[in-house]
C-alpha cells in the first residue's frame, strides 16, 4: 500500500464543509463520513458558518454505517446570537467539541462583505470599545474550559486574535489560531510561531499557500504545535478525504517524516476532540 494511504489510517480532518449549507457543497454530511470512512480515517469535524454541528453529527454518526466519527461544533455568528454563551453551553452540552469565534460576521468578513447578506447585518465583535474583551466573551471562556473543549479564533483580524489568544491563555483555555494563512489577514510566521510557543495550536490549510512555503511554516513553527486540516467541500474542488491524500503526498514530497505527519494528522487532533 502506498505511503500516503497507509497514513491517512486513522487520521481526522477536523475542519470540512458539508451539505445543507448555505453555498452548495461537494458533499453532505454523510458523503463526508463515508468518505473518509474508505480510507479508514478515525474522524471528521462538520464546520457550518451559520448553524451548530454536533446535532447533525449525531446523525450522522447513528445512520452512515461508519467506523469512522463525525464531530460538531459551533459557529459564534449572528445566526447563533453571536456572542451567546447559552447557544455554547447547549451545544457543549450536547457533545460539540469546538467553539469558533466569528467568521463570515467577524468585522473584517463583514467589512469584506463576505459571507450572506441579511437585512441591517451587524458584525459580531468582541471587543468594546476601550479595546478589550467583551465580558460574554469570557463567560464563553468559561463554558469551552468546563467542558475542556477548544476555542477557535474563527475570522478574527489578527489584532483581536491576539487580544483573545492572550486572554485565553492566561484563563487557561485551549485556543487554536484558525488557519492564520487565510490571504485576506495572514498571520506572520514569525507570529504564528510565537503563539505556538505559548501553547497554542495552529490549523494549518495546504491550499492557502504555496506547498513548499506551507511545509516551511510548519516546520518552523514546529510539527507538535500544528495540525493540518483541508477546510474542503467547496464545488468543484477535491471533496475532503482526497484533499487530505493529496497533503499528505505532499508533505512526503517536502520533506515532512511520517512520524511529523502522523502528529499533524493523527495524533494532534485526536487530542483535540479528545479521542
């Protein structure tokens, strides 16, 4: 068997988009699971923008026939009160394993005007105006470390990221910089590197830069601090357990042992959503 498949056992994507979403998508939820279910991946992480997971990967999970697992987690957009530590503490209630600040309503997506178009649409900040952390924003905090779950910092400008990061490290919240490549506010690597220092995880996504500079940054910043997810599902493009079989022959192609992938992929993020 060839060196990327005998990998792809037991290794989780925990960043994907699936169907009903509110752009179409290459696959839904049970697509995905099977999917990565044929390549004996041990799991996936269902994202939706404007509507918590875990519920659907509950589904999911009783009805595909998979070994493979689906998890959830929840999006802290309009759709969902924004910054609404009830609609978190459900969700974490009901298995959700990820908590995401704003993405397609953080103010620089709004600013962009990504994301869909509602009447009056509002970005979700979480600072006031002194610059600092909204108190719902800690009562959040709270809700992921009770329930010893990790926080994302979604769509953040990076400026608010820090701000949250720093905060939450001092809590002693896990926190994970969302793919911080992301073309429209990249995080330096020299950043991304002293986050890691102090304990958080950087996602990594191959197709926000080039393959060679990709695998660059996660060797500076260290493959014990990162993991690699496909942030796939978009029409058109490889559906996510391909995507991930591509990074990995590129990761091998760059220089990356199996012992670093298998961190990236396996062991990491299996720590992640607690498997």
């Amino acid at each position: 068997m060839k060196t990327a498949e005998e990998l792809l056992k037991g290794a989780y994507d925990l960043h994907i988009h699936t169907g009903l979403d509110f752009r179409d998508r290459s696959v839904d939820d049970f697509e995905a699971l099977r999917d990565a279910d044929r390549f004996e991946m041990a799991g996936i992480m269902i994202k939706n923008h404007y509507e918590p997971t875990q519920a659907r990967a509950y589904t999911a999970n009783k009805y595909a026939g998979t070994k493979a697992v689906a998890y959830g987690g929840i999006v802290l957009n309009n759709t969902v009160g924004g910054l609404n530590p009830y609609a978190v503490e459900n969700a974490l209630r009901q298995g959700a394993k990820m908590v995401w600040l704003p993405t397609m309503d953080s103010t620089i997506s709004v600013e962009q005007g990504k994301g869909q178009v509602f009447p009056n649409r509002q970005s979700v900040k979480i600072l006031g105006e002194d610059g600092k952390l909204l108190p719902a924003v800690y009562d959040i905090m709270d809700c992921a470390k009770e329930h010893d779950v990790y926080m994302a910092t979604g769509h953040l400008p990076t400026a608010q990221s820090v701000v949250f990061l720093d905060e939450a490290l001092a809590k002693g919240v896990k926190v994970i910089f969302t793919h911080p490549d992301w073309k429209r506010d990249r995080v330096p690597v020299s950043l991304q590197t002293e986050y890691a220092a102090k304990g958080v995880l950087i996602e990594k996504v191959f197709r926000m830069l080039p393959e060679e500079e990709m695998c660059a940054s996660i060797r500076e910043i260290g493959v014990d601090r990162c993991f690699v997810t496909t942030d796939r599902g978009q029409p058109g493009e490889e559906k996510p357990a391909d995507a991930m079989l591509h990074y990995i022959n590129v990761m091998l192609e760059n220089g990356l042992t199996k012992e670093d992938i298998r961190l990236l992929i396996q062991s990491t993020p299996a720590a992640i959503v607690g498997a």
